[in-house]
C-alpha cells in the first residue's frame, strides 16, 4: 500500500511530493512513524548550515617576561639556599614550571627538576605572591659542591600540545659559585700499569684519583706521553692530553666501574711505533684548576 503526502515550505509555489510504502510487520521490516519523519524533514529545511573547520582551537600563548636568579653565590653555614623565580604572562596554557641546576660543562647535575610555584609560600617555594604570576623555587648548595660555574636552565610545560612538544626550555641564568672552602689539590695513587708491552697488542691502566673537597670536584684524570727520542705523542688534533675515565664502559676503554675513583683507559701501539723505552705522565685537575701530584712510568715497547 502506498501514501503520498506533500510538504509546504517557504516557498508558496514550491510544494515536495513524497512517496512511502506501508510494509506489513510479517515482512519483519521498520514501520516509519509519519509524525517523526515530518520533525526530521522539518529539520533539514529550517536548519542553517553548519560552519566548515574547528571552533574555538586553543594555542599556546603564555609569554615570558623575565627570570630572577644570582650572578654569584657563597656558601654560609647559615645561608645555603637559592631562591630563584621566572615571570610569566597568559598562564592560562601553562601546566608546569620547573628549572635544573648543573655545572656549566655539564659534568654534574645538582639538581635534575626543581618544580616552581606561584602559591605564594615564601618558606617552602620563596613565592611572595599567589597567581601573580611569578613562579619561584628554593634550592640548596653544599659545602661539596665544587667551585665555579653553574647554570639554572628554566622549562615551561604547556597543557595544549602533547609530550614532549609541550615542554620548552625559556631561559637560563649562569651563576659563580663560592663553596667558602679551602680549594685543596686532587691526589692520584695506585697506578696500575704493565712495564712492557708488544706491538698490536691492547693494554689496560689505572689509577687512583681523589680530592679532599669530594671527588666531584675532581675534573679530569689525563696523561701525556712521550717517544723514545723524547718527542711528544699528540691527535690529529694537536691534543697532548688524554683522559682517563671512570664511567664503568669497559669494552669502550676498559673501565669497570663507574664512580669508584679509579679511572681507565686502554692503548695499543701499532707496528710502525718505534720501540724503547716510552715515558708516561699522569696528572688530575679539580675544577678549581688544581694540579694533582705527578706520576712518572716508563713503559717499554718491544
């Protein structure tokens, strides 16, 4: 069975014929309820038509305005802390703010993440102000901590882009550092290599290295060496210094452990080096230029 029915729009002189057939439920299929298909023809035809692209997209925009942090800083018994802030405008888009603290060379790592906070908690973050705005944190140095150059290097998270795009670095301040202690030279003991060798073969060596102000302090383990004639091996480079290491890569240059204060390294002499007698000079410095004791060993290469 078959209906027809016609739908007035707003045009007078424009009328819509529509056609539908009445299906018997036994044929198991969907009656169509007249009313509703009426509401759902009304829609289409009133509707306005929907805006192509996104609406309301969300950007970062937070802009910083200025860091606060030492120039220089000595160490006291009673005052070891370092409070230090950054400014930022728009905070609507910022998550988290937080700085690092290490060496200048990048050596060492005082501290990996200091989280800042603008809650206006002067004895546990150094905030004057809540939702000012300025976000502060405190750090402390040690006594430990070596003299010289360190860097504060700021971060802001963002809550609109996903890891890790949304983490930038904004800033970094370099400050001196005076732990207020005697600078004490670096020692090194224990030297532990062979007094002869064959061409085309690798030999491992050792030494001891430590400081009295704590073996962070220390800055390099290194040694020269010099050719039967007595003229001095240097790199392609013109470097007459060669490290030793202590970071427990033993098939790279035969360190075992690393942070136990022996340092390592490995040599091989190939057959066009002359051989006789080669003389070996170990020295340590700390990061204060100190200049350990010297060792001496002669070396014959058969």
């Amino acid at each position: 069975m078959v209906f027809s029915f016609f739908i007035h729009t707003d045009d007078k002189s424009n009328y819509s014929k529509i056609h539908f057939s009445l299906i018997p439920l036994y044929m198991k299929k969907f009656v169509i309820n007249i009313s509703s298909l009426f509401l759902i023809i009304s829609a289409f035809i009133s509707c306005d038509k929907i805006p192509d692209g996104i609406v309301d997209v969300k950007t970062v925009n937070y802009n910083v305005m200025g860091i606060t942090a030492p120039a220089s800083f000595v160490y006291s018994g009673t005052d070891s802390t370092i409070v230090t802030s950054v400014q930022i405008q728009k905070v609507e888009t910022v998550s988290n703010v937080w700085c690092k603290v290490s060496s200048f060379d990048g050596t060492l790592t005082l501290q990996n993440q200091v989280i800042m906070f603008d809650d206006g908690n002067v004895s546990l973050h150094g905030d004057q102000n809540k939702n000012d705005g300025i976000y502060s944190a405190k750090f402390n140095m040690s006594k430990l901590n070596p003299n010289g150059k360190y860097q504060i290097e700021f971060f802001v998270e963002d809550n609109v882009r996903t890891p890790p795009d949304n983490v930038q670095k904004v800033g970094a301040q370099i400050f001196s550092y005076n732990n207020n202690q005697q600078n004490l030279a670096p020692v090194i003991s224990n030297l532990n290599i062979p007094s002869s060798v064959n061409r085309e073969v690798t030999f491992v060596f050792s030494l001891t290295a430590t400081d009295p102000n704590s073996n962070s302090d220390i800055q390099s383990v290194y040694y020269e060496f010099y050719r039967p004639d007595g003229t001095q091996v240097s790199n392609s480079q013109g470097i007459t210094k060669f490290p030793l290491f202590d970071n427990g890569s033993t098939s790279v240059n035969g360190d075992i452990q690393a942070g136990d204060g022996i340092f390592t390294n490995q040599l091989l002499f190939p057959t066009n080096q002359s051989t006789g007698v080669w003389r070996f000079e170990f020295h340590a410095v700390d990061r204060g230029g100190k200049l350990s004791n010297l060792i001496v060993h002669n070396l014959t290469l058969n």
